[in-house]
C-alpha cells in the first residue's frame, strides 16, 4: 500500500481549488516570489520582512486506510511559533487582514471509495503536473494516469458538473458522461509505493 502526499505550491503564492471536495487551499507563501512584485500593503510588506515562508496545504492519500485528508500545517504544534508571529502582524494590520484570525484546523478527513481514491489520485497528479504543487517529503510517488485510469471504480469526468451526464460513451450518443476509466472493483490490483501496479493475490 502507498501514502502519497503533495503540498499546494506554485510561483505565485497561489490558492487552487481541489476538485473532489470543492475546496480552496491556500499554497506555500514564499518571500522569493514577492521579490519581483510591488507589495502596497503593509502588512504583506511586514510578513515578507519578518516570515520567509509560510506552508501551504497538504493534501494526502492512504490507500491502506482507503483515507483523504487535507491537513494544516499551520495548525500543527511543529508551527505553533509561527503561527504566533503571523497572528501577532495580522492583529497589527486588521484593516488589512480582518479581525479574529483563528488558528487553522489541523486535519480534515475523508472516508475514501474505490470511485473517489481515482478521483483524489488524479486530481493530485493534474496539480504537480500543473506546476501548482509538489510531492511533499516522505511520499510515495504519485501514480501515473495511465495506472490511475487502471484502477478499480470509476473516476468522475468534470468532479464541477452537477448535471445528469447521461451518455453511455459509446459511438453515436453525444451527451455527456459521468464518468470515465470505469474498471469493475476486484478485477485489477491495487496501486502500491512508487506507483507500481500490485498484482492480486493469487495471481
């Protein structure tokens, strides 16, 4: 079994939406990526002083626990000085940040099926590739699509269309479907560490 684990971080000190959840992450604020840019706020001005760098979220699969989670850094003991020191400039520039900052929740877990372990890895995987973040340290590496698409379950197509999507896929209906890469759950082995497709037992 495989742990794979990516932090949101790119060029610009982005956020980026993660599709299976619908949520926005906040990425990996470098004071590198600033250097270049007209920072008019003073409270940026002040954190690129006085913080290098701030962790941006991470997103991580346990396919042993069948488990998502998105975790905090910020919310952990490890980054409780900084944490601290952030919230002591966000409180000396309310107008700018807001009032009454809480400290991020550390984790945030989700009961993983076979159809949304496809969808998790490739959403994953789209993000790196994208230059939007990186393998965090201690992870496995990341499955390929072609491994991913072999996987047992179904992976939704467009995770952001609510609609019907009632197309079967075959030649001659146009409509949409819901979902691609089906393979029938126990027909295939599981991913494990580095990606490598596991044979199933007894084979």
């Amino acid at each position: 079994m495989a742990r794979y684990i990516i932090e949101i971080a790119d060029q610009r000190n982005g956020s980026h939406l993660f599709a299976p959840t619908r949520d926005r992450l906040r990425g990996r604020w470098n004071f590198g990526n600033t250097a270049d840019r007209n920072l008019r706020s003073a409270g940026l001005k002040r954190m690129a002083r006085e913080i290098r760098e701030i962790p941006g979220q991470h997103v991580a699969v346990d396919t042993d626990k069948m488990e998502g989670v998105i975790f905090d850094p910020l919310g952990s003991p490890t980054h409780e000085v900084l944490w601290e020191n952030m919230e002591r400039i966000m409180d000396s520039h309310k107008q700018e940040f807001g009032a009454g900052k809480k400290k991020p929740k550390p984790t945030s877990k989700v009961a993983l099926t076979a159809d949304t372990l496809k969808d998790w890895l490739w959403e994953m995987l789209c993000i790196v590739e994208a230059g939007q973040g990186v393998l965090a340290s201690g992870s496995d590496q990341l499955p390929t699509r072609d491994e991913i698409a072999k996987l047992p379950g179904r992976r939704r197509r467009d995770p952001w269309n609510s609609g019907a999507q009632l197309g079967t896929g075959k030649q001659g209906d146009e409509h949409l479907v819901k979902y691609v890469d089906v393979v029938p759950v126990g027909s295939v082995g599981s991913v494990g560490p580095k990606g490598k497709e596991k044979e199933p037992a007894g084979a």
